[in-house]
C-alpha cells in the first residue's frame, strides 16, 4: 500500500477522498466507492498503487484516438477497481473487483520508471492510462506521466471524466490527450446504470477542452438505454457548443455478451449507429466515427471542407493519405495532432 495524496481528515478516524466526484467519507478499515483506496488508522491509502493488471501495446487507435498521432502506438496499463459500476462494462472482471488487498499478494509490481522503460524499449510514442479509471490512480499514473515527460513520451487518458477539480488540476500540466465517455445526457440514465451524476463529466469536458488538450468524445449507444435520437443529439450538440466543432465524437456499437450486467440486451443494429452518425453530422461535428463495425467507410478521416479521403482505416491498420495533418487534395488543416 502507498499513502494516498488526494485526502482529507474529517476526524481522527474518517477521512474524505478528493479524488473524483464521489468525495467518499471513509471510516477506518474500509474502502471507497471504487474499492482501491482504504482507510487504515486515519490515513488513505492507494491500494493498487504500482500493481497494474493490464498491460499492453496498442495501437493508439485503440483508446480510440484518431486524430492524436495516428498509426503509432502506446504502452497501455490499467489496476483494479474503478469509481463507476456500469452495467454494460467489458473490463468488469478487474473495474469491479472488490478484494484489491487481497489479490496484490499475488501481482508483481511495476515502479514507474519500469514502466516508462518498458514503453521506451517497445518503441512506443506514449503511455495510456487505460482499462479501468485513471483517476482512481492518479497518484501512481502522475508519478509516471512525470518520468514519461522527462522522456519524450505523451500521456493519454481514457476516463469517464468524474474526477475531481483537485485531481484534474494535478494531471492537467502533464497530460496530453484524453478520450472522455459521455454515456448519456440523462442523469437518471447515470444515476441508474452507473451510479454516478453526468453534469461533473460535461465540465472536465469544457476544462479539458480550454486548456488545449487533445481531446476525443466516445458514446456507447445501448438499446433502450442510451439509443434515443433526441438524447443523442443533445450530447452532439453540446460537444459542438461547449467543445468545438472539431472534437472528434466515437459512436460504438453495444455487444451483449462481453458485458456485465446486460447480457439480456440486443446488439446495436448497424441503423441504429447509422442514425446516430447523421445526427453528429447535422449538429455540425466535422468528425463522426461509427466504433466496432469494422471496414465501414464511416471509421475512414474525410477533409471536412472538400471531401477528400485522408485516413483510411480497417480495424487498427490506418493509412495515410494526408499531407502531415493537412488534407492533401486542399490543404485544410485536418485537426491532426502528429
């Protein structure tokens, strides 16, 4: 265990986390809301600090990221725990795990500086804060952003963007791109499926946004959830609005049988993403992704001004057709980070 940062004391025995929008008020002896943070004895610890368990190299594709240099790839790490409880998570077997303590026994531990060195010696570009909630981490993912900067590498995160003001403010000067899932424009939608409030995620998306990060936004569209065209085209037209236009918006297809708790729910039907796709465009996004249907046009990078093609993806093998971030046919800055 390592003493976490983000607290603060109530009385001698509880403390409060500061880490995300929960602010948990944890009493001695127990954990917060994401299971990966205990109060032992009047202090807060991080229980899965240095103790990754997910490890991998992605392309940067993957997180999804398609306008943050395209065709490289990230070292990607992810614990256990996580401060949302979502019915349709995929990474459920470790963002729901409940016996953190117990099972670090068994985990082989991973310094920072090991971790940036393994992203160096994989000829990755970057390091991506992934698979469960970065924010949950924050102590162990800032301590490696430092050394990764140090080194040349760009940190991405992929959140649900509830973390706290005091937690953003921390990662903020060492971050340099984030995918952000709004799940929904509908509080009862992440009062009922999350357990969590949706208004906190659409200001980290505004702060993120005028800090002049890189930013992505990624909708799961669920039948009978999260699949109303009215609600859609709220979250498409906030990102126009509050964001910019030029925020690209990552549509994804729901699969049932990978899911937690909502096996029982249909696939996405292709129509459905379609639908969605047309209600980003009429918002005025110049940048609408349609996420797993493999070998749709639709995944492709088009110049918002001429038309012309300027990435072409399958799955994760992209090619590019772009002069440098710029289309090639009219010269038009295609909000590329290379």
């Amino acid at each position: 265990m390592r003493e976490a940062k983000f607290y603060k004391k109530i009385n001698e025995s509880t403390v409060q986390c500061r880490l995300c929008h929960h602010f948990c008020a944890i009493r001695n002896g127990e954990v917060g809301n994401c299971s990966a943070r205990k109060n032992q004895n009047g202090k807060l610890y991080s229980l899965v600090y240095g103790y990754p368990v997910a490890i991998n190299i992605d392309p940067v594709e993957k997180k999804p990221l398609f306008h943050f240099m395209p065709g490289s790839f990230t070292y990607s790490l992810g614990t256990m725990g996580c401060n949302f409880h979502c019915k349709n998570c995929q990474n459920w077997d470790i963002s729901q795990e409940k016996f953190i303590k117990e099972k670090e026994k068994n985990m082989e531990y991973f310094s920072p500086e090991k971790i940036v060195e393994e992203a160096l010696g994989n000829d990755c570009e970057s390091i991506s804060y992934t698979y469960n909630e970065p924010t949950i981490w924050a102590e162990y993912a800032l301590d490696i952003m430092r050394l990764a900067r140090a080194n040349n590498l760009k940190n991405i995160w992929v959140s649900n963007g509830f973390m706290s003001d005091e937690c953003l403010e921390a990662v903020i000067p060492h971050l340099d791109a984030v995918n952000i899932d709004i799940k929904s424009f509908d509080d009862e939608f992440y009062k009922e499926n999350i357990g969590a409030r949706f208004k906190p995620v659409l200001e980290n998306c505004k702060k993120i946004k005028q800090s002049n990060i890189h930013l992505e936004i990624t909708t799961l569209i669920i039948p009978t959830l999260s699949d109303n065209t009215e609600m859609l085209k709220k979250i498409a037209d906030f990102i126009v609005s509050e964001l910019d236009s030029d925020v690209p918006w990552h549509i994804s297809r729901f699969s049932p049988d990978i899911s937690w708790k909502l096996r029982k729910l249909p696939e996405t039907t292709e129509g459905i993403i379609y639908a969605a796709y047309e209600v980003g465009k009429e918002a005025g996004l110049k940048y609408v992704y349609t996420g797993n249907l493999p070998g749709d046009q639709r995944e492709n990078t088009y110049c918002p001004k001429c038309g012309e093609l300027a990435i072409r993806r399958l799955g994760y093998e992209i090619e590019r057709l772009d002069n440098h971030g710029r289309c090639s046919q009219c010269d038009k800055n295609l909000d590329i980070i290379e």
